[in-house]
C-alpha cells in the first residue's frame, strides 16, 4: 500500500511539474519585459498628446524574438501589463540566412516586415478573410497602405509556441486564426484608433 501512495505521489508530482514548466516556457523573459516597457513610454507620451489613438491598449510585436514564440503582445495602458500574447510572422524578405539575424525594409515588393508604429485601420475582406489595413506613420514604415501591409490570420500560423521557426509573411503582421479572433474583438469594440508598434 505504501508502494502505491508513492508511485501516486510520484506521478502527481511529475504532472504537476511537467506543466509548471510548460507555464514557464510561456511566460515573458525579464529582458522582453524591459523591452516591453522600454517601448510603452514612448508610447504613453505619444498618445497622451494626441488623443485620436486608443488610451487604453497596445499591440507590440518583438521581431527579436524567434517566430516560434509569443511575440505579439496586447498590453493594456492603465494596467501596466501584457493581457494576451500569441505568435505573429514576419515578411519572407526579412530573412538574412543567419537564424535569428532579421533584416527590415520599407520597399515596396521586399516582402519585408517595416519597423515602427501603425494605426490600425478599418477591416476588409481578403484573400485570407477578415484583415485589417495598418497606416505607418513613421518614416520606416510609411508605405504600409501602398504596399497593402495587413493585420491578418492564416492557417499555417500555429496556436502554440514551437522550437522552430514558423511560416513566414509577405511583410505583413501575420497571426492563428485562434488569436485574431481574440485581437478582433478588441480592434471592433475600440471607438479609436488602437497602435500598433514593431521593433527590433
């Protein structure tokens, strides 16, 4: 009997750690945290001057980190902390052939992801369903609408963070249909412009 109330402790134990482990893989590193907030002050001081953007939420997409984890983050202004996270591609341009060196263009037709921030805009129906157009409004990214740079999803987007890179975009911010239907609900439920800010 006390073989089995070991070999159940045992087995629960290892459960239980298995999956606290998994938690940890999700969580946010310190170093992506400070990047984080390296970027929201920028972001505070933009959009309290100009209050035709979103005051309360934030997309912010890290393109140091790699395709296969969490990098899209929505952060909420007045609580100070990331509320969701998912994985986003970049643009096949922005390869460079050295694993985990991206490279970043505003050139139409370099398939390349553009740093910077956007305005989300208004959706429309595409060749990948519901997107929505993104407007940069930094000289890095000032041809997002000329080259038709999108918010959307596609299927070949994994839900779950992976060890391994994932697909790659035509320079668009491109997500699972998993997680855009959680950012969808709250780019249709916002009266104003939310921003969205890319950085490397």
């Amino acid at each position: 009997m006390k073989l089995f109330y070991l070999a159940l402790f045992m087995t629960v134990s290892f459960f239980t750690g298995s999956k606290f482990s998994f938690k940890e893989e999700e969580a946010i590193s310190t170093i992506e945290m400070q990047r984080i907030n390296s970027r929201i002050s920028g972001i505070k001081d933009m959009i309290s001057t100009d209050h035709k953007y979103n005051q309360k939420v934030v997309f912010l997409i890290d393109m140091k980190v790699p395709s296969g984890k969490n990098r899209f983050f929505v952060y909420d202004l007045q609580k100070n902390e990331v509320v969701d996270q998912g994985l986003v591609a970049h643009g096949s341009g922005s390869e460079t052939g050295v694993r985990g060196v991206l490279k970043f263009s505003n050139t139409p037709n370099s398939n390349c992801t553009a740093l910077g921030r956007y305005s989300v805009g208004k959706t429309y129906k595409g060749i990948f369903g519901k997107a929505y157009r993104l407007a940069g409004l930094e000289e890095s990214n000032d041809n997002a609408l000329k080259r038709a740079i999108v918010l959307h999803h596609y299927s070949a987007v994994p839900y779950e963070e992976q060890n391994y890179y994932i697909s790659n975009s035509h320079g668009c911010p491109m997500v699972n249909e998993q997680f855009f239907k959680r950012i969808e609900k709250i780019i249709d439920n916002s009266k104003s412009n939310i921003l969205m800010d890319i950085y490397y």
